[in-house]
C-alpha cells in the first residue's frame, strides 16, 4: 500500500521514520542534528571502535589493570572527536558510557527565615560520587563540605550526572537524573531516534545549541535562557573607568570581576549602542526597528551564509518538506504524487547534510542554502516575457 508525503509527515505508516520537524520549534535543531550524525557512516565508524576500546577496557579492568592501555586510547578518541564536533563529542559519551554520578545533599541556611525568599543559598551537607545511581552503592563515597577533602576521585569517560537532593522539595533539582537513568532502558545506540534518546542527552544537545550558536533555543526544564547567553541590557560601560583601572595599574577583586564580564561579552555578544536620551514610546519604536533592520543584515559569526541576511527558521538544516521526501525515499515509502526532479534535489541536499554533519562541526557550511531553494532569484517565465 502506497503512502502519501502527508502520510509520512503524520506517521500513517506502522514502519514510519522519525521527522524531527514535526517537533516543537525549541527542540528541532538539536533532534535534526542527532538525527543527521547518527546516519553519518564516519561517526557510526567510531562508536563501534570506542566500542571495541571499551570492552577492551572492561577486560582491564577485569584483571585489576585500571585505565590501562585500551581505556587511555579510548579517552583520547572521545577528546579527539569533541575538540572538533561538540555534539559528536556528547553523543560517543552517551552511546559508550563510563559515567560518573554526584549528589548533593543539602539544606535551609542556618539563622535566617530564607523560606520567604525567591532565591535560597543552599547549606551543603554531604557531598558523594558514585559508579552507579544508586547512592546506597559501595562505590560511592560520601564527603564532608566542611572539612579538607584528602580522599581520591574517580576518573572516568563520561558523562558526568548531577543531582541534588534534599528533604525539602524547594531545594531539590526539578527533575532526579539519578531517577531518569534508572527509568531509562539501556543501551543507548545511533538506531535510536531522538525520541528514544535519553532525556539528559537530549537536554545537553540542547544546551550545546543554545550556548554556542543560536539565542532561541531554551532550557527545556527551566524555560528561559539564564544558563546561556540571553539578550539583556549591561552595565558594563556604566560601573567601570577602564582609563582609572590602567593609571593605577592595580588588579582588585573589583576589576577581576569587570574582566570577565569583558570577556563574556566580547565572546557571546554584539554590543550595540543606544542613547540614553530615548523619552517617548515612538522614539523608543523606531530605535527597536533599527536594531531590528542591523541584526537582519546578518554577521560574519558562522562566515557567508549569515554574512548578507538571516535565514528563515524552517530553513534551518532542512524544510519539512526535505525531511519528509528524503526520510520516505531512504525508507523507500511508495509515494503517490510524481517524483520530480525538485524531489531528487531535496534528497541529495539532504544526503549532502549527513555527509557533511562529521568530522567537524562546521555552522557555516550546514547552514549553507541549497540551489534547489533558489533564494533571492527572480521568476522569469518562458520565452524571456517581461
């Protein structure tokens, strides 16, 4: 029985791939990559060698010999792959994991009614890491935040979970990853879709994303972006006399501050100057449309395909339309509306985004418009008619 391309966009099929288009906007571009890295023959390459390192490593250890040989070759490969792709680097720690569990134990402050308050400094009990999420394991170790700590730390792969916990539910984390990784059923490999994909691995793509390379994106637990750069109004020109701080030639802890804060905005901003002098609401209007009309001129953040003009968002790593065509020709889905050669075109792009998806992490590349969208060009009809 022949599908439709709606019928593939809906999952009419019992045998249907996933489309990551059809998921909320704040949740596509990450699934989009996953989806495209995880078809990418090169990256499956190295899982199954990192898989091989690993079981070599097992062995090690097997015979008391740890992180020998086969477990220092397979660090080196994980850093290898992340010092060039951030998201491959995440991924081969998730689908090979060695991981690492800590937990805090904390509670309310001592002295203060801090109950009222909005935000509460937490009082840190204990402190603990372990092999597994099982706190009550014996491979956990438990330490005193207030005294020296002298006793040995594991080294592992990755990754690395984090949870705090407490008595009082203000104070816990919102969600228990120690909890996810039990509920979730192990292994985790490139066959799975992002929708199978565990939470916490999914939340670090999406950190990867929203930090390094588009402001949209947020957290998917929080909401908003306070974790990652986020559009706000600084300070910084305001509290701080650079020509003062270079006459005394003193560093304070003051001026220490203010230099990160340097650093932090040279790194992941643009800074655009606005007067002070804005009184009426109209004025403040037409100042909103000139920054609107500079920031959709583009940059040369990820080099020439922003350098002119912003892209659509549905463009971003392929239209739905690309997915749906080039996820039901992989899948050879009988499609009942006449291939053209438009169709063809979609699926080679799309072919050429997973080919090009790893070794590296290239933005600028990804991002780059297909012909067969003919951006900016005019129609002209046949026989040259004006």
């Amino acid at each position: 029985m022949s599908v439709t391309i709606f019928d593939v966009l809906i999952g009419v099929s019992s045998s249907r791939p996933f489309n990551p288009c059809l998921l909320d906007e704040n949740e596509q571009i990450p699934a989009k990559i996953w989806e495209l890295l995880r078809r990418n023959d090169a990256f499956r390459a190295k899982v199954q060698k990192l898989n091989l390192l690993d079981a070599k490593a097992q062995d090690e250890k097997r015979r008391s010999v740890y992180h020998g040989p086969a477990w220092e070759r397979s660090r080196a490969l994980v850093e290898r792959v992340a010092a060039r792709h951030p998201f491959a680097g995440v991924a081969l720690l998730w689908l090979v994991p060695e991981p690492l569990f800590h937990c805090e134990i904390v509670g309310w402050p001592r002295g203060k009614k801090w109950k009222r308050r909005r935000t509460v400094p937490r009082r840190f009990l204990r402190i603990g890491e372990g092999l597994t999420p099982h706190v009550k394991d014996k491979s956990w170790v438990w330490r005193d935040p207030n005294q020296l700590d002298v006793a040995a730390h594991y080294i592992v792969r990755g990754p690395e979970v984090f949870c705090t916990q407490s008595k009082f539910k203000r104070l816990r984390d919102q969600v228990n990853a120690f909890e996810e990784w039990r509920r979730y059923q192990w292994p985790f490999t490139v066959d799975h879709s992002w929708a199978d994909a565990p939470p916490q691995f999914k939340r670090r793509f999406h950190f990867i994303w929203r930090d390094q390379f588009d402001c949209r994106s947020v957290n998917p637990l929080t909401g908003n972006r306070r974790d990652s750069p986020s559009p706000h109004e600084t300070t910084f020109f305001w509290d701080w006399d650079l020509l003062r701080f270079r006459e005394s030639g003193n560093l304070t802890e003051a001026d220490l501050r203010q230099l990160f804060r340097f650093n932090e905005l040279a790194k992941d901003y643009r800074v655009f100057a606005i007067p002070k002098t804005v009184l009426t609401k109209a004025r403040a209007d037409r100042m909103g449309k000139w920054l609107a009309h500079q920031l959709k001129k583009g940059s040369n953040r990820h080099g020439d395909p922003l350098k002119d003009k912003l892209l659509n968002e549905s463009e971003l790593l392929g239209t739905t339309g690309e997915w749906a065509d080039w996820l039901a020709h992989r899948a050879r889905v009988a499609v009942r509306t006449r291939k053209d050669s438009h169709f063809y075109r979609r699926c080679h792009y799309m072919t050429s985004l997973v080919d090009r998806i790893f070794p590296e992490f290239d933005i600028g590349d990804l991002l780059a418009s297909p012909l067969h969208r003919a951006r900016g060009k005019k129609y002209v009809p046949k026989g040259g008619q004006n």
